[in-house]
C-alpha cells in the first residue's frame, strides 16, 4: 500500500527578540516543517519574514539541536546525556540543599528575552514561591530609555504603528529599520507616498539612508548635544508650542539648559553643521506633525537616559505629542494586554543584568552558589564577557535551559533542552506594534525536549510546589490576560482565530481631551510632561572623549542577518570589522586583510571590511557573535551603566586597531574561518 504525503499549513507567532512578532505560516509535510513564509493576513507581517526567521529551519533542524539533558561528569568534566528524571532529581537536590545551608538568595535566577511569550513567567513565580531568590534588576537593552520616558511621560508607549501615515516629516533618530524592524520598511514607504520627509541621524551609515532624503552622521553619542541645538533654534526662531507651559512641568529650566552653550558650540560638540540643525528644525515645525523614531541603540550610552529625554523634550517644546502624525517613540507596551500580578516581585536581592559578572563574583552574605538561566546566554550577550565567564565557572550549580550550546550553555553544570519558536505554546504582545498573537506549535518538539513551562512543573514535582505551577499553557494564557482586555472582548479563541490588536493602545498616544487642545494622559504626579532640566547635564552628556591611544568606538550592531545568539545566521572567526579606509590606512592594512582590535580589558583578531561612508570614529562588528568562535565584541566592552535606569552603557567602549601579531596571523592561516 502506498502511503499519502500530507502537506498542511499551520500559523504560530515568532516569540524572539524582535519588536515586529510576526505571523508565521509553516508548511507541514509528514510531521517536519518544510518552508516558513509570513502571514500575509497579519497587517504587519503583510506576508513576509526576516531574513532570520526565513532560514530558521536551518537552526531548527540542525544536527547540534539538544534533545536530551546534559550533565557535568565530576570525573571527566564533560557535558553527558542523562535521562529526565536524574536531571531534574539532580537539581531539585541541589536547589533544596544550597537553600537550606545558605537561604534562597544563595539562588540566582536570571531570566533573559529569548523567549517574549508570557508563560515563562510562571518560572518566575516558581522561583518566587521556592525562594524568593535573587533575581536581575535592570536591563541591558532597554534600561535608560525605559526609565527616560517613564520619568518624562510616566508611560512608555507609542501612537497606533500606522499613525505613521499622517506624519510630514519622520525622523529615525538612531534608528536602522532594516535589521531592527523590517517590517515598519513597508509603513514608511507609504508615508513616503503619501508625502512624509524621513530623515536619518546617526553616527553609523546603514541601508536605512536608502529610505531617507537626507542622513546626518551625528557624533558617537553626541545625540544629547544635536537636541539641544535643535531647541535652542525652536526657540530662537519663536517656534515652540505657545501652550507649552500648560503640560510641561520645568520649562523655563530647559529653555536654561539648552542656553547653556551657544548653538555654535553644541553643533560643534555634536560634529554636525548649522544646516543640519535647521533642516531639524524645519522638520519638526514647518514640515509638521512629526514623529521622532527613537533607536535603542542610543540608550545604550552612558549618557542613554539625557539622550532619550532630550527628544522626548523636543517632540513636546516642538507640539508634536498628542496629534495625529506626532510623537516620541522608543517602545510600544507590550506588556499592558496581560496580568501576570501573580508573582509579587518579593526578591531579597537583586543582580543588576549590566554588571552580571561583577555582581555574582562580589555577592556575600551570603554568596551566590547557583545560578538558573532562562532564555538567555549572557555571555555573550552581557559586557564583560571573561567576568561572566569566570562566575559561572566558579559556581557550583549553573542551569541552562536552552535549545543549542550557546557559549553560556557550555559553561553549565546542567543543560535542559527546551522548544523553539516553532514549538511553543504561548500568548504574546509586541514591542513594535499594538498586535497581540498566540505561538501554537506548528509541530511537536522532538522527543526528550521540554518547554519551559514543562521543566518548572516536572521540578516543581520533586520540591513540593507541583500545585503552586500547575496547569496547562493554555490555562495560564488564560490567567494572563488583563481583565481589562477580557473586558472588551478579547478572549484566547480570538487570538487564535488571527491578529488583534490590544484595545487598551490609544490609536494617538497623548491625545487631548474633547474641546482642548493640550495634550494630556501622561501618567506623571502632575499629569504633565517631565522635561529634562538639569543643569549639570550640559557637561555630564557631553559625547565620550577619544584620544590618540584609543581613537575609535567600538559599535557592535544587529545586522539584517543576526540580531542576536539567538539566530541561526551566526558569524564565525575571524569577526568581520567595518572601519573607513584611512582607519585601516594608518596601520598599513586594507580591505580584507587581518588586524587586532584592542580594548583596555581584551582584544581580539578581526578581518577588515573598508566603508568609505562610515566616520572615522567608529569600528563595528556584527552584534551576536559566539565568544567561542572569537567574535564577541562584548568581551572588549567594560561593564559600565547608563546615566541612570540602570542599563549597559555597551557603545561607549574606546578601542584601537593595530597589526596582528604574526603569531595570531600564523594560526589564522592554519585554521582559516
């Protein structure tokens, strides 16, 4: 009897790292996922993926993939596949017996965003219960611009993605579209035709220009120092918003600090010409309304949070919150469709995520014996990447719950092989736009592979918690989400039967109230804007300083091909350095030829890629490589945090090239990329 072939076709949503959250459709033949392509009835995937989600099946089905538990041999020192049960028997006894001769803090419990699903929060809670154990504060992507516009607007969010249309004038202020957000490309080209001016500011030159009528390659950092020329113009040109004062709280304050230089000398400070800040300034008044597109890059400087409240400042001093076509967009709430109140957030302490290793090495009273890591590979991910190394090296329990062996994995004492995206049974919001989606599995993992929410019940099992985690996905997707969103309606079914867009998200962020004219809903002690006033910020944002020893910024990047160690499309060594020729020139080297690219803590072998429309200023590497494979740059960058909210100051580390040691280009030579 011959056997029929049976092709189907199943849709789940990418749960990675990504703002966009996109449909997926998978093609199904004979239980194995054959072709990925996207939802073309999602109004934001509109029928295509990234270039990464379109080769995932390439990670997907690779033969690296775990699909059994490993364990550290204490005799070999070797990673060796056990069975479920002596995984889990073995952690369960360790867990139990570190919390009962040290207390719970002894525990860390470091959750990342490899997953953006809502039910690993349920790992959360079991730690919590267990516990409460030490958890991470801070965050290493996000932190200064999270805290900025929470201090400015007391609410981080964004006007409806499509309000886009009515905007005359974009400005992608740090914003690289094509490898961050692809599918806002499409949304931006409409509001091209439809007569909006894009405008690109940002120190790197990145296929984004290709959209925009004009790109002004802004100093490394000196972001905070373009605003406050642009401001100060506004307001000598007479062109801040006359009811200003109604919703700005600090007014005459700004209007000090952005006199505390002349414009001259901020443009200077900011390496960008007069005409530069007046088609800035003719963007955001004369050719309104206007949306400023904030990039997370920024935040990740020292001076993050001054930047990221210094546009917040100028989208309000210019009228642009509240109306149609305006706004100040850096993050869009994701969170907001879902109740997760259930863990009370009651750790006895913290890690802050940017100084991971740092912290884990410094913890006493009492130490940090165990660490569990969810959806995460700090080590390359985290700066500082030998500290992190040599903390989870001397631990003497580290979990690591994860689909492949990531840098950090291999460090383990215990790997628990989890799901993929095409695997996962989750609920989900976007950090790009409003649309909230469900991951189905497509197909079913392999056997021997758990999710997450299977690996804390089967743990939970063994130390008394069964009941406190129990439950199915769907059962906790159901307990996740905010009454307010069941109160118009929304409901599981209706997730599942196609996109939704959360009825909580205001169509026009800020808008006023019926018969006014001001904008209104930020959610601050006085209702109104915060602007950034400081006096002291006109020195302390100043751009970092690069001297004759360490002449570059080291800039490593997501890419349209890697966004993190979480995808499939990975570089391997040598790591690919992009600088502008006369970088390379000044040592004797081209294009394609080796260098060693040195920091003041590490450094590390690089093949050079020359780029004339790059500053002289800049040396960037892909974002997401395997320290293992000699291209992470993190472990060049010192761990060092944002002006405040607590995030990694990642794009702030000096670095200096210079010829590679004919002993390093002797073993690139024996053991090529």
């Amino acid at each position: 009897m011959t056997r029929t072939s049976e092709t189907v076709q199943r849709k789940t949503t990418c749960n990675r790292d990504c703002p966009d959250a996109c449909s997926i459709v998978a093609t199904v033949q004979d239980g194995r996922v054959t072709h990925l392509s996207g939802d073309p009835e999602h109004p934001i995937t509109q029928g295509f993926l990234c270039y990464r989600t379109s080769h995932f099946l390439n990670q997907q089905y690779a033969p690296a993939r775990i699909t059994t538990p490993l364990l550290r041999n204490a005799q070999t020192g070797q990673l060796e596949p056990v069975s479920w049960d002596r995984a889990l028997s073995f952690a369960a006894e360790a867990l139990v017996r570190i919390r009962a001769e040290s207390g719970p803090a002894a525990i860390f419990h470091y959750r990342s965003g490899g997953t953006l699903g809502m039910v690993p929060k349920v790992v959360d809670l079991f730690f919590e219960r267990f516990g409460p154990v030490t958890v991470k504060r801070g965050d290493i992507c996000s932190g200064a611009g999270d805290y900025a516009q929470e201090v400015d607007f007391g609410v981080e969010d964004s006007s409806d993605v499509f309000d886009l249309y009515n905007a005359k004038s974009i400005l992608l202020w740090g914003k690289n579209v094509w490898a961050s957000s692809p599918h806002m490309i499409p949304i931006l080209r409409e509001a091209k035709r439809r007569g909006a001016r894009l405008t690109l500011i940002d120190p790197v030159w990145h296929r984004t220009a290709t959209l925009c009528e004009r790109t002004i390659a802004v100093r490394p950092g000196g972001d905070f120092a373009l605003a406050m020329a642009v401001a100060r113009r506004l307001y000598e040109q007479g062109k801040w918003t006359a009811n200003a004062a109604e919703f700005c709280d600090h007014l005459p304050e700004f209007l000090a600090l952005c006199h505390a230089h002349s414009v001259d000398a901020w443009t200077t400070q900011a390496d960008v010409t007069r005409a530069e800040v007046e088609h800035i300034c003719d963007a955001l008044c004369n050719a309104a309304p206007a949306t400023i597109l904030v990039g997370w890059g920024m935040g990740r400087r020292r001076n993050g949070v001054a930047i990221v409240r210094a546009l917040d400042a100028l989208g309000a001093v210019s009228g642009n919150l509240g109306i149609p076509g305006g706004g100040v967009s850096f993050y869009f709430k994701r969170r907001a469709a879902f109740d997760t109140s259930f863990c009370q957030g009651s750790a006895p302490r913290t890690v802050c995520e940017p100084l991971f290793g740092r912290d884990i090495l410094a913890a006493q009273d009492p130490p940090i014996r165990a660490v569990w890591i969810t959806a995460g590979n700090p080590v390359a991910m985290l700066p500082e990447s030998h500290t992190t190394v040599q903390a989870l090296r001397s631990r003497e329990l580290v979990v690591v719950v994860d689909s492949w062996l990531s840098d950090t994995a291999e460090l383990a004492t215990l790997v628990l092989p989890c799901n993929t995206l095409l695997e996962a049974d989750d609920v989900l919001g976007a950090y790009g736009h409003h649309y909230l989606g469900v991951a189905r599995p497509v197909v079913p993992p392999p056997p021997g592979v758990k999710s997450d929410l299977e690996i804390i019940q089967a743990l939970a099992e063994r130390v008394g918690l069964s009941q406190v985690v129990a439950g199915s996905a769907r059962d906790w997707q159901m307990k996740m989400l905010s009454p307010r969103l069941t109160e118009h309606g929304v409901t599981i079914e209706q997730l599942e039967a196609g996109p939704v867009r959360s009825p909580l998200a205001s169509p026009v962020l800020f808008a006023a109230k019926p018969g006014s004219s001001i904008p209104s809903g930020f959610a601050t002690a006085s209702g109104c804007v915060q602007l950034i006033h400081d006096p002291a910020l006109a020195t302390a944002a100043a751009p970092p300083h690069l001297g004759p020893e360490y002449p570059l910024l080291l800039l490593s990047l997501s890419t349209e091909k890697s966004q993190s160690s979480q995808w499939p499309v990975l570089p391997t060594g040598p790591a690919i350095l992009t600088v502008h020729p006369d970088v390379a020139a000044a040592i004797g080297r081209g294009e394609g030829d080796l260098a060693q690219l040195e920091s003041r803590i590490a450094h590390m072998l690089v093949r050079l890629h020359l780029d004339r429309r790059q500053r002289r200023d800049v040396a960037l590497i892909p974002k997401g490589g395997h320290l293992r494979d000699g291209c992470c740059a993190n472990a060049l960058v010192a761990a060092q945090l944002t002006d405040a909210g607590e995030g990694a100051a990642l794009y702030d580390e000096p670095v200096r090239l210079r010829p590679v040691p004919e002993s390093m280009a002797a073993a690139s030579a024996s053991h090529p990329a």
